[in-house]
C-alpha cells in the first residue's frame, strides 16, 4: 500500500512533526551519521543528525548543530541551495561539499517537514519558514512563486509564515500539496492544496495562494474537542490530514479514498460546512 494511502497511529510514541513520506533510520557515531536506505545502502551525512525528512524524491536532515542540509531532486527548489540542480547523485556533492540550507542570520532549526515538492521547517523561535514549489499556496507565503530556486529567495529573504499576532508554532506537518501547523495555543491552522478538504475549513479553497489570506485570516480548524483536551500532534498524507489529542483520540479529514480516514467509507471529509 502506498505511503500516501495510509494512515499510521503511533500508540507508544508520538512525534511532533511528519512528513507525508518515509522515515529511514538514522545512525550516529563520533565519525559522523548516515541514512541506511531499504537496500542496507548509506549516505554520509558527515555530522551528528538530530532529525530526518523525506520528500517524494528529496531528503533533508537537522544537524546537532541546528543546521540543515537537504539533497536529492531540486526541480522546484525544494532542498533549498538556491538553485535547481540535484544534489547527492554525484560524486563530491555530499559530506561537507553539501552547503547547509540558508534560512537566515542566527536562525537554527529545530525540525524538519518534506512535502511532495516542498519543505518546511520550525526554527529555534518558534517561526515556520517554507520553500520549494508555491503553487496553491502549500508555503503560505501569500502567493504561488516557487522559493528556493534562487539564492535572492533565501536566508533572510525568506520570510516567516504569517500565522496570526503573536502566534508561534509548536509542531508541523506537510502533505502532498499543503501543510499544517498546530500552534503555542495549541490551535491548529493549515493551508496550500485543500482540493480534498485536507485543510479542514469546510470547503474546497486553497488558502496561502494569495495577499490576505494568512496570519489572523486564516481560520483554525475546528476540531470539536472535548473541553479540556487539545491537540498533542499533526500527521499529513497527500491530501488528508489527521490529529491526535491529548486524550489519545484521533480524527482525520481531507480524502476519504481507500478508507484512509479510518471512518468506516470513502466519504471525503472537510470539504463541506458542518
């Protein structure tokens, strides 16, 4: 079954921010890290990884030092160089000829979230910044302009998405086309692709495409928890979206093809008021 089709619930251990895709297994030593492929294969990182993403062809990692490197397809400017090679398919483009991704002055990761052609990432003050392809709106940046591509898009240029006065993040996940957010007041917000209502806003509108439609306009989804329990963490697939509680209750929303909802049909779910 394909990555994009299923759901997974973590029972034992919760991780904050997911990718839509796969997670390899990282292994670190005094030497440095690699990523073990599903063949035993490797890739040396040549640092310490704190935190590792997969896109559909791109990987990116967070070094101990908050840093960020990312390789593989770059055809949207989604590994963030500043340009649209790929990276990590010839010899001499990893370890440290792998330049760390700009995102700007001070500013360290946290962690990492690879969409389809897309990355976000939660820096060290809690800011969300996003590059790799625009279109409907899956970096929150107000347009559909690819960022990355250029090394004039990046580092300080890059800016912050807009997530309402005094709103911070606290955890992410990106899907196919879009990406959520739960937030300091434990809010959620998301935006990008919502073809399926894999935004969760009871309609069928991309959000993020254009001027006004971020920060305090931005709607948080309604999750109609009980009182009391608020929302622990986000998992995204292509074009659904799924929440776990504090409580350890789960709800999922976006496309219901296949059953990935867990709701017992195919019956699409956020695409509609109510």
């Amino acid at each position: 079954m394909s990555a994009r089709r299923h759901t997974i619930i973590a029972l034992t251990t919760i991780i904050a921010l997911t990718g839509m895709f796969s997670v390899r297994r990282v292994v670190a030593d005094s030497s440095g890290a690699s990523v073990t492929r599903a063949d035993g294969s490797s890739t040396q990182i040549s640092a310490l990884t704190r935190w590792l993403a997969t896109g559909e062809q791109h990987t990116c990692v967070v070094l101990d030092n908050g840093t960020l490197k990312c390789f593989g397809s770059n055809s949207a400017g989604q590994i963030g160089s500043g340009g649209t090679l790929t990276l990590g398919d010839g010899a001499g483009e990893m370890g440290d000829a792998l330049a760390a991704v700009r995102l700007g002055t001070g500013r360290t990761v946290r962690a990492v979230s690879a969409g389809a052609l897309h990355t976000c990432v939660l820096l060290d003050d809690a800011s969300v910044k996003c590059f790799g392809e625009g279109s409907k709106g899956r970096l929150g940046s107000g347009a559909e302009d690819d960022l990355g591509r250029s090394s004039a898009t990046m580092g300080n240029a890059l800016l912050p998405v807009d997530l309402g006065a005094g709103r911070t993040a606290v955890s992410l996940a990106t899907g196919g086309a879009h990406t959520c957010a739960v937030l300091d007041d434990a809010s959620v917000k998301c935006w990008g692709d919502n073809g399926d209502g894999q935004l969760g806003l009871g309609d069928t509108a991309a959000r993020g495409d254009a001027p006004g439609e971020m920060g305090d306009a931005l709607a948080i989804v309604d999750l109609g928890w009980p009182s009391g329990v608020t929302t622990r963490s986000l998992a995204a697939g292509d074009v659904h979206t799924c929440a776990m509680s504090s409580a350890g209750s789960v709800k999922c929303w976006g496309s219901g093809a296949n059953g990935r909802l867990g709701s017992g049909d195919e019956v699409s779910r956020g695409d509609e008021p109510g």
